[in-house]
C-alpha cells in the first residue's frame, strides 16, 4: 500500500511538472518590470520576440465615450483620462467618487515604445467583455462583435481576437473601444499580449493544441465510460463519471482559446452564454452525484436533492431570461457551489478516516479541482486576478480519476480471484469429505447390529449426567440467593443502625426538651425557648422521614421558591455541631432563588458535610461556596434553562481514589466500615429530581469538591416562616378528613385555637357525605383537609374527584404522611387546590388555610 502511494505521489508530481508549462502558453508575465504607468509602457527592453509580453497596467480609461484615433487629434475635445489597471472589468470601479456598472461603454489607451522598426507584430485580445474594436498605430486591425452605446446598438460577441500589424515606427497608440450591455461585467477581463507575429501565433496555435486535446480526451473518455455504464447499470459511478466528462469536455470549449467561435465564428453568443451557465450549473451536481454514488454513507441524499432542485430553477432563469439576468445568476449559484464543493470534501474526508476504499486518493484528487474552481471562483468576482484555471484542474482530475476506478475495478477482479481460489479449495476438502464419509458408513455398518443398544447406554449416561447438572445449578442458585440476601441484611443493618442513631439522638432533643419544660414553671423565662427547641428538633425528624421515603421510593420533591443562603448555613451548622472541623462560608450576598423541595436539598448538603467530617478525623477545613452561574454545563438537560446556582463543598481532607471515583453515587458503595452507602446516592437522586446536576472532583491527597448545579429562579422568596407573622385566616367551616384519632384531636385544637369552626371525617365515604349534607342545609364547608390514605377506606384522591363532582368550586387540600407520593409534587393535577405534608406545625395549617382563601379572593 505504501509503495502505491509513493508511485501515485511521485506521478502526479511528475503530471504537474508537465502542465506548468501548458498553464503558461499565452500567460506569460513579460518582460520584468515592463508594466504601463499612466496609460505608457516601455518594452524596448522586453524579449517580446521569444515570448508574448502582457500589456498590464494602468492604461488611460474614457467613460461612456468611444473614440477613435481621429478624436484624440482634436484639441479641447477630450478631457483628461482616468486610469483603470488591465486586465480587470470596469464594474464596480471608482470613477468621481461612485462604482461604474456592469453595462456600459469606454474606451481605452495605451502608449507603447518599441525598439525602432520592431516588424511584423501580433496583439492578442484574450477576453473582451463583450465587444470591442481595436485601432493601433492609428489603423482599424481587428473588431470583436460591434460596439455600441445602447443594448440594441451593441452586437455582442465571446472569442479570442488575434491580429497582425506593422507599426511605421517604435511608438505607437493602441485605443480600444469596448461596449457591454448584456452580460454582468464589462471590460477586459484578461491580459493583453503584444510580440513577434511568430510568437504571438505560435503561442495561439500551442493553446489550442492543448484546449482540443483536452477536449478530445474528455470526450473519449466520456464515451467510454458510458459505454461501460450499458453494459453494467448497476453501477451508477460509471454513468455519473461519463456525465461528468462530457460535461467537462463541452466546457473545455468556452475556455481558454474559446475553441468553438474559432471553429463557428458565427456561433450565436446568447446560446454560448446559456451554454456556457448551465453546463457550470449542472457539473457541481454531477459531481455531487458521483461521490454519493461512491460514499453514500458519508455524503447524504438531501443535501444531494436540495442542490439538484438549485441547479433545475438556476438552469430555468438562464434558459429562458435575458441574458444579463441569467449572468446575474451566477454570484449566488458559486456561494451554493462553494458550500457543495466544502460539502464533497467533508464527506470524502470522512471517509477517508473511516479508511473507506480509495477514498484518501478521491480526497486528493477532488482537492486539486476544488482549489482550480476556488480560483476561477474568486476571479470572476474579481476578487484575484489570476488566470483561468479550472481546465487544468478538469485534465488533472480526469487523468486521476480513471487511475482510482481501475484500482477500485483491479480489486474487484482480485477479490473474485481470490473467490474462486477459495472455491476451488473448497471443492477439493468437499471432495477429501465424500471420501471420508465413505469410509465413515462402511465404519457404521459394523454398529449397525448394536447400535440400539449403543443408543440407550448413551442416553441413559446423557440423562444422568443432564440430572446431575440441574442439581449443581440449583445448589448454586441457592447459594447465590443466600449470599444475597446475606448481603442486603448486612446492608440494611448498617442503614438501620444509623438511621436508629439519628433519631435517637433527635428524640433525646424532643424528650430532653419537653421533660425540662414540664420542671419549670409557666412563667420561667426558658419555659418558651425550651418547648422551641422540641419542636426544632421534632421539624427535623420530620425531614429526616421525608428524606428517608425519597430514597425509598424516588418521590417527587414538593418544590417552593427558596433562599439557598440559610439552607446552606443552617445545615452545615447543625452538620458540624461538636466537630472540630473549621468551615468557611464564600456565598454571593445576591445569590439567586430558586423553586426547590428545602427538606430534601437540606439532606443533600447534610450528606456531603457529613462525608467530608468523616473524611478529616484528625480535623481539617470545609470550604461552602455558594454562586450564581450562567452558563450552563454540558450534563445539563433542558436548551431552555440558562441560569443556575452553583454550589461547592470542599475538604482538605485525603481525596478520593481514581477507581472508586465512577462509583460513589452508586447505592450501598462505602469505602467507610461503618458508612451505610446511601449518603451520596441520595444526594444524587435529589439533585436529579430538581433537574439539576451533582459532579465531583479529586485528586488523592488533594481533598475533594462536590458541586452542584440548581436551575435558578428569577422571583423573589418570601421570609421563611420562622421569621415572618403568621398570616390571618379567615376561613369559616373546614371539614377534616383523617383517620388518625390523633391527627384529628390536634388539628382540631389548632383550627379552634385560629377561631374556626371544624368538623371530621374518618373516611371518604363519611366525608362525601358530610359535604353534600352541608351543602343541602346552606352551610356548606368552605375548606377541606383530606388525608390521602385510610387504611380500610376510601382515600383522598378518589374522594376529592367525587366531592368536585358534586360541587367543582370545592377547595381541598392534600395531607399526607407520605410525602414521595407523586399527589403530593403534582396536587392540582388531582383536583386539590393546595397541599399540607405531615407532621406540620400550627404555623404550616395556617399558612395553608391563608393561601387558599387569598386564592379565592383573587
């Protein structure tokens, strides 16, 4: 492979060599420094007998005036010229301040000094857009079309003019009168060379040698390949191939010398021109066709049908508009030309890496006529000023190309060689077989008299040992269950003992508390703040259950807007209390809200606290930061979110290993003897469940940093509940449904502590009962608190869609111990107007019963 590719390397630099002479020809630069200042150039001193000299420069420029040899003999009659650089169209260039069109007319001149009595020269247009008339020496030599000052004056013309002159003496005047009403761009488009009569028509004669070549080759090879596409039509490369190079060898005839108006000087211009647009239009697509033919993988078929659908309506403007609006077509088309031809490359580049077959020498060879095309692009926007290069890239490409197609062909042939090797071996052990199996059977007829006998030995052995392994199976089985269920006790006594550990300690607060309060008197000034610290304690058993059923059974957080600020510092507070870890605190004083579950993102920082604590026995530092964030990591979901809160724990402590790193979210993975594995595993649920994010980063012996990502809120949070006054309830009948006798008694004594009136329920079916009853007797309730389960009962869910069935202005709201309960996150969904989680406190049944009430006032 290796070897082909050096060959391969080594013969298209050989095939470039050989072309740069070929893309010189007419092209020559001249003489050095021979270049016209201020409509005068010099070429005493250029070798204009050995070789074309181009006339470029700054030649003298008349706007909207054609003018003859005579006009410029008469005094006053002409103004002072600008000057415009040749080659190059006249279109968008400065004159007084403004752009110069497209369409219109001038005239050019240039004086020339030659060495005294230089004889017979030759001057060569190469590209007059899109007629011109030639004077030199103050004699008409040659016209290209007819010039005109109007569209219906001008007759427009596409050919190379060469013509043939001896001057009187070394310095004469070329004028050069050139008109454009039809197309885009007037003006000169490339160089004018002068020289020797031999010379000019030597180089003249070599360039069409070489554009007919060209287009010979093209066209033979066109045929060719369409004439393999007959006879193998499945092999649609061929047929697009072929297209492809008849394409291209038309072409060839509108480039460089413009070998048809050589040959057919009478050639309708229109049609060339349409000619010309369409077979540019319908060669990128071709070409486009051929790679998805060769890569469909790699290329796809829309692009393909949108840039077929572009060729078809840009082929139907030239086809059938004026000319000038058809060349009008092509500043577009070359952008989607462009984009295809970077399209093409993209692909084929995919396939190279995909180490598709011959794709790296495609890729190479498309290269080269994408930077040809580049160029001829970029220079019919005058953006370079080059010569034309796209036929030396469509002869590069062609010489390349059948080179790939008959390797690709050469090893399909290999391939079938290879094939029928393979086959032929095979047939030979298929052979070798037959004989064997002969021997085989004439083996066999010996056993044919005991062979039932053989059968049932060995089955019996076959049975026995088929027992044997169901046995071993299920023994395994067994112990795999055993050890198991082993492991799930041994796990859940760990999680037991801890979750044991923790609410004894919160019911040492709660009893502590309350037995100090019954010792003192009503009046002691501790007797309030000792009942407080109960009921501080109690709130956080409360979320200590809620935390413990999110984890249990995944339930949806029960979200309110939220100051993180005081969740963070209160739970790291509380986290810490007796530790001899030091925490620094780094939270933005405009940190931003955000709507989460408090009680679950508490138990989220609790656990990372907790973790680093228990990372730094011998003591250390936590650092807490708490930022806002507004670019959105890439784990995050959600294209619409782009705000968040970011939050950072940070230890000092010794890190965390490579290998355990991609595990610690995982449930029951502990690297501590005592931990119970579910810390962080919770930490993860939750954040996941606020659509957040929670990622970690450690080195060993560099500590270790949580950080968290919260979509943030733009409302404002209200004060928490400890620190604002609780809000007044106007409520007049609420119908409790519970069927706990304790719920009841205290929730009672709460509504008439608020001074409402209440009644209860100890099912659904009682309190559907109770409500249409009220209703009947005008004194129907105005709020419902319904427990969502009774246990032998109607629940809350099906008794509130009845309730609503028979009155849909009913306001209930949903109480329930458990608080993962999907009716819990998503209320209204299920008819309640409000929720309430057990345990709640006076200060939550109040704020409840306000927030329904301020509802139905507004």
């Amino acid at each position: 492979m290796n070897r082909i590719m050096t060959s391969t390397r080594i013969a298209v630099l050989l095939l470039l060599i050989a072309l740069v002479p070929r893309c010189g020809g007419d092209r020559n630069p001249g003489a050095p420094g021979a270049r016209a200042v201020s409509g005068f150039i010099d070429l005493t001193g250029a070798g204009f007998r050995s070789t074309p000299v181009r006339l470029n420069g700054q030649w003298e420029f008349y706007w909207l005036k054609l003018l003859s040899p005579e006009d410029f003999k008469k005094p006053g009659l002409i103004s002072a010229p600008s000057y415009l650089d040749i080659p190059r169209t006249w279109s968008g260039y400065l004159l007084n301040g403004a752009p110069l069109p497209g369409a219109g007319h001038g005239t050019l001149r240039l004086r020339v000094r030659f060495p005294e009595k230089p004889g017979t020269l030759g001057i060569k247009l190469n590209e007059v857009l899109l007629a011109g008339k030639l004077w030199v020496d103050g004699k008409l030599i040659g016209e290209i079309g007819r010039v005109g000052t109007t569209a219906g004056d001008m007759v427009s013309q596409r050919r190379v003019g060469v013509y043939y002159f001896t001057p009187d003496r070394g310095e004469f005047d070329i004028i050069l009168q050139v008109s454009n009403y039809h197309y885009l761009k007037g003006g000169v488009k490339s160089p004018v060379e002068i020289g020797a009569a031999e010379v000019i028509q030597g180089a003249r004669d070599r360039n069409m040698a070489f554009n007919l070549f060209l287009f010979g080759s093209l066209f033979i090879m066109a045929l060719y390949h369409l004439g393999l596409f007959i006879y193998r039509r499945g092999d649609l490369t061929l047929l697009y191939f072929g297209v492809f190079c008849l394409f291209f060898s038309m072409r060839s005839l509108h480039t460089g010398e413009i070998a048809l108006t050589a040959f057919f000087p009478g050639f309708p211009w229109q049609l060339m021109l349409r000619w010309e647009i369409i077979l540019v239009y319908f060669s990128g697509l071709v070409a486009l066709l051929f790679y998805r033919s060769m890569y469909p993988r790699e290329i796809a078929a829309a692009p393909v049908r949108a840039f077929l659908w572009l060729c078809v309506i840009f082929s139907g403007v030239v086809a059938i508009a004026d000319p000038r609006l058809s060349s009008h077509t092509l500043a577009p088309y070359f952008f989607f030309l462009v984009l295809a031809i970077s399209y093409i490359i993209y692909g084929l580049v995919r396939a190279a890496l995909r180490r598709r077959e011959n794709a790296a020498l495609f890729l190479f060879a498309f290269t080269f006529i994408a930077l040809t095309a580049f160029n001829d692009i970029l220079r019919s926007v005058d953006l370079l000023r080059t010569v034309q290069m796209i036929h030396f890239g469509y002869f590069f490409f062609i010489i390349f190309l059948p080179f790939i197609i008959s390797r690709r062909f050469s090893g399909s042939l290999n391939t079938v060689e290879k094939q029928s090797r393979k086959l032929a071996d095979a047939v030979d052990a298929y052979v070798r077989e037959i004989v064997v199996r002969e021997k085989a059977e004439e083996s066999l007829k010996l056993y044919r008299e005991n062979l039932e006998e053989l059968v049932r030995s060995r089955t019996s052995e076959l049975r026995q040992a088929n027992l044997d392994l169901e046995n071993e199976i299920r023994e395994r089985k067994r112990a795999e269950e055993e050890l198991l269920k082993a492991g799930k006790l041994e796990s859940l006594g760990v999680f037991a003992g801890g979750i044991a550990h923790d609410f004894n300690n919160i019911l040492t607060a709660i009893i502590g508390n309350i037995s100090m309060a019954a010792k003192m008197k009503p009046g002691n000034e501790n007797y309030l703040a000792t009942l407080m610290e109960a009921e501080k304690a109690s709130l956080r058993a409360r979320e200590l259950t809620g935390q413990l059923l999110t984890f249990a059974r995944g339930g949806a957080p029960i979200k309110k807007l939220t100051s993180l600020k005081s969740i963070i510092t209160d739970t790291a507070a509380f986290a810490l209390s007796g530790s001899t870890v030091v925490v620094n605190h780094e939270i933005d004083e405009n940190l931003w809200n955000a709507e989460v579950d408090p009680g679950q993102i508490s138990q989220v920082i609790h656990n990372l606290v907790i973790n680093a604590v228990q990372a730094m026995p011998g003591g250390g530092a936590i650092t807490l930061k708490a930022a806002n964030h507004v670019s959105a990591p890439s784990p995050l979901s959600g294209p619409d979110q782009k705000s968040y809160v970011l939050i950072t724990v940070s230890d000092t402590g010794p890190g965390i290993d490579v290998e355990h790193l991609g595990k610690i979210f995982a449930p029951y993975f502990t690297t501590k003897p005592e931990g119970t594995g579910l810390g962080l595993a919770i930490a993860y649920s939750v954040i996941k469940k606020h659509g957040g994010h929670i990622e970690v980063r450690s080195n060993p012996g560099s500590g270790t940093t949580f950080v968290i990502y919260l979509p943030a809120s733009a409302r404002t949070a209200h004060r928490p509940d400890t620190e604002r006054k609780s809000p007044a309830v106007s409520a007049g009948r609420v119908l409790v449904m519970d069927d706990d006798e304790r719920v009841l008694h205290i929730t009672r004594m709460m509504l008439e502590h608020m001074g409402v009136e209440s009644a209860e329920a100890r099912n659904g079916d009682q309190a559907i009962t109770m409500y249409r009853e009220a209703m009947e007797a005008g004194a129907p309730f105005d709020i419902l608190i319904m427990d969502l389960t009774i246990a032998g009962g109607m629940g809350g869910k099906e008794a509130v869609a009845k309730i609503l069935a028979i009155d849909p202005g009913a306001k209930a709201i949903v109480s329930s111990g458990y608080s993962n309960d999907p009716i819990m996150a998503d209320y209204r969904d299920f008819g309640f107007i409000d929720v309430l989680a057990k345990p709640f406190t006076y200060d939550d049944l109040r704020a409840a019963l306000s927030r329904v009430m301020e509802r139905v006032r507004t």
